[in-house]
C-alpha cells in the first residue's frame, strides 16, 4: 500500500513539524485513520510536540528512539523488532486518539555521522526501505518529519517513501529551496524516488500582496501540484504546538478559521491519495458524528 509521506523542504522555518502534527491529528479525529508519525529531525520539534517533555527525555535516557533503532540495525547490524519503539497514547487531543509515534534525539546528527564515517549508505537506506514496508501494513497513514536539508538520512526517506509533500512559505528564500529541492529530484533518477503529492503554502501572510503573489506563482506551475487550500499564520496554529498535559477536544486546539484550512487541507491530501489507489474521495466525518 503506498501510504508513506516524507515532508521537507530544503529551506528551514517553513512551519514543517507544525504542519506534520496538524495533518496527523486531524486524519486520526477526522478520517479515523491509524497515524504514524516518524520524527526523523534531530530537533525532536513534533515528539515534543505529540508528548510531553519529561516522556520524551525518558524514552530518550532509555535508549527507546529512532537513533537507537537506526544504531542497532545499520551499525551492529542487530536484529531489532521496530514496534518496540513505536509509542501510543500521543497527542494531547482527545478526538485524535489513533497517532502514534517514533521519536527522535538530538543524537541523530552524530548517528548519521558514524554512517558516513563507516560507508555506510548502503546499509542505511536498506534499513529505512524495511522500517517503512513494515509500518506500511501497521498504518494507514505514515508522515515522516525530514530535517530541513538534504542529509544521507532525508535521502534515504525521500528514495524509499511512497510520496512527499513539501511545505513553502510565500516569500523569494523559501520557494528557492523548493527549486534546489526539484534539482536533487533530478539527479540519479534511476535510484528512485517519491512522488510528488503536492507543495503547501503554509505560514501565509493573510493581508499581503506579495504573499498572494507568490501564492499564484506557485499554482501557476503545474509541477508544483500545488495544494489549494493555504495555511494562514495564525497565533492558534503557534499554540497548537504546545503540548498540555490535559486533553483538549480538536475544535479547542485548532479553532475558528485556522482548524477550518488545516481540515481543508487534509481533505485534499486525503483525496489525492485516494485518487493515487483509484479508491475515489472521501467524505470529511466529524469526530462528534463519527462518536455518535
């Protein structure tokens, strides 16, 4: 089943992890869809933004994290079972109760270093492409959060995983990074790579003209497939990244207009996958119908 989307742009401060924990929320409380999320950034941003910051620092003392899975596989070579680093109970929105998480540390820089030092390319990218056929038969929906730029690691996502999606901001800097992106895309096509699903505009200035601008240019161009539905920059979307260690239904955590464009916009990554598998659209169900 081709369900595996890595997201990245080459350009940081796109509001990439934002937009991973926002789209995995709302296909679990909306299309009631089994979600995992695979931090592959050493930032850690959207495990801590799924946990809290005490849970996420004791699987990572416990050695129980994504660089500790790639450490034993590509560097010892050790038979490991990856669902034993597979956490539940995530996200602090209790519509979304069907995300689950493989964490990360800020040891995945070192990680991909000693890959390097060791030759180990190879290896790792093999490791990657039997992680993800065995999380594809688990999951219905698999995001893979990319560190910005173009590490050994992200290549392996991007020449392993089913589809990308990348995340732009309107303005010069950030569409660059989506042209030097398409340039890698280019290189050595016969080692493979994902599909396109489609560009985001996200963080979008509501009231500018030269966002609005960018916006169209980036439509324009049909190698975009450019999503239609926007992500304005709103304060709630910033808030959302807050873990709480209370519950909070998904209408409290993604209010007013900024839920109304997040669950448009997983409406239209929903459809298109659909469409890829030749299974038609399907309709949007709110978490009080699909409960009642």
């Amino acid at each position: 089943m081709r369900n595996s989307i890595a997201v990245m742009n080459t350009k940081g401060g796109v509001g990439k992890s934002t937009l991973v924990l926002a789209l995995a929320e709302t296909i679990s409380a909306y299309h009631r869809k089994n979600v995992l999320v695979i931090d592959s950034d050493a930032q850690a941003s959207v495990s801590s933004m799924l946990m809290s910051v005490s849970s996420l620092y004791k699987l990572q003392s416990e050695g129980a994290t994504i660089v500790d899975y790639l450490h034993g596989r590509v560097l010892k070579n050790q038979v490991i079972d990856w669902p034993k680093f597979i956490v539940r109970n995530v996200s602090d929105v209790d519509d979304a109760r069907s995300v689950f998480l493989l964490p990360s540390d800020m040891q995945l820089t070192l990680l991909e270093r000693e890959v390097s030092k060791e030759n180990l390319h190879a290896r790792l990218r093999e490791v990657i492409g039997e992680l993800l056929n065995g999380v594809r038969r688990v999951f219905d929906i698999v995001l893979i959060d990319c560190p910005p730029g173009l590490s050994v690691l992200t290549e392996c996502w991007l020449r392993e995983a089913d589809y990308h999606i990348s995340p732009t901001k309107a303005d010069y800097v950030s569409v660059c990074g989506l042209e030097v992106f398409r340039r890698f895309k280019s290189l050595n096509p016969e080692m493979g790579f994902a599909q396109n699903l489609g560009v985001i505009v996200n963080m979008k200035e509501q009231n500018s003209v030269s966002d609005e601008e960018y916006h169209r240019w980036l439509q324009d161009n049909p190698d975009n497939a450019c999503f239609a539905q926007a992500i304005p920059r709103m304060p709630a979307l910033q808030d959302a990244a807050n873990f709480q260690t209370y519950e909070r239904s998904y209408l409290a955590k993604y209010p007013g207009q900024v839920g109304t464009a997040v669950r448009n916009l997983t409406n239209e990554v929903m459809a298109r996958l659909s469409e890829d598998a030749g299974e038609g659209t399907q309709p949007e169900n709110s978490p009080a119908a699909a409960s009642a």
